[in-house]
C-alpha cells in the first residue's frame, strides 16, 4: 500500500505557483512552467538572483530574478499571462515613500522607474511593486499638505 502511494505521489506530484521575475516583470506561474522555461532559455543556476523576505510581513517568502536576453516584454511578451498586475504604485522622493499629491509638477527634474531588482534590494518586499523615483529640482521640496499632484503625460523613460 506505501509502495502504491509513493508511486502516485511521484507521477501526479502537485507543482506550487511562485512568484518570479523576468526581466523587470513579475509573474506568478507554476513552479513546472518556471522549470521548464529554465531549461528552454538555458538558465544556470548562477544566473538566478534569489530574494528572501520575511513571510509575516510579504505575500511571499522568495523570489527568483532572471533576465533573457532574447525577450523584450514591452515589444512580445511570452508570459503575458503570468504577469502579475501591480495594484500599488509606490512613488519615492527625498528616499521617503510619499502620495503625488505632495509635488508640484513645476519642483520635478525627473522622473524614474526603478528595476525590481534595485527596488527589492533598497525597499525589501514593497519592491515587488512598481516604484517610481522622483528627482526634485534643486532648491525644490516635498509640500507639506497635499496640492493634487502630477500627471505623467509622455510616458516615463
């Protein structure tokens, strides 16, 4: 009877969904897939980046990071339907998280989407989100109450 179940559990093992990021986006598929597209794209161990958080306080205890070359995601995106919507979209100013609607448009230099890899490593698990980075104009500073905030017009570079 063991000998049974073990055998079934080795042919019918349940794969797990897990978060992965692909060059700069973040999908949720199941670990097979993940394996799988490993060994498609010819991924090395060496060249997977492993984020570590702590689980009470992230939706998730890791996270691993490649990047393929050979897939641009803004142009064709393979894994489309494994991308994980954003629901949050945290902005950054004077390396403190803020609301919008404490910058005037005319006080910004420039505006910056951070890598996932450089905003996990800076801001832990709220890096997972998309975090944009805004650089004030010298001499310039964040309001103390809230103006209304900015509108991003062409699209961040």
């Amino acid at each position: 009877m063991k000998i049974i179940f073990c055998f079934l559990f080795l042919v019918n093992n349940p794969t797990y969904q897990k978060y992965i990021i692909i060059n700069n986006n973040l999908y949720y598929m199941s670990s097979d897939m993940i394996k799988s597209i490993k060994t498609e794209y010819k991924i090395q161990e060496n060249d997977v980046r492993k984020y570590f958080f702590n689980s009470d306080s992230c939706f998730t205890s890791t996270v691993e990071s490649i990047n393929i070359k050979s897939i641009n995601p803004s142009i064709d995106d393979p894994f489309a339907r494994f991308n994980v919507k954003n629901t949050e979209l945290l902005f950054i100013c004077e390396d403190k998280f803020i609301d919008d609607k404490y910058i005037l448009q005319d006080d910004i230099e420039k505006i910056e989407v951070l890598t996932k890899d450089e905003s996990i490593k800076k801001y832990g698990c709220k890096g997972l989100n998309t975090i944009i980075r805004i650089i004030l104009k010298r001499g310039r500073s964040i309001q103390k109450k809230p103006i209304g905030g900015f509108v991003i017009v062409h699209g961040i570079r």
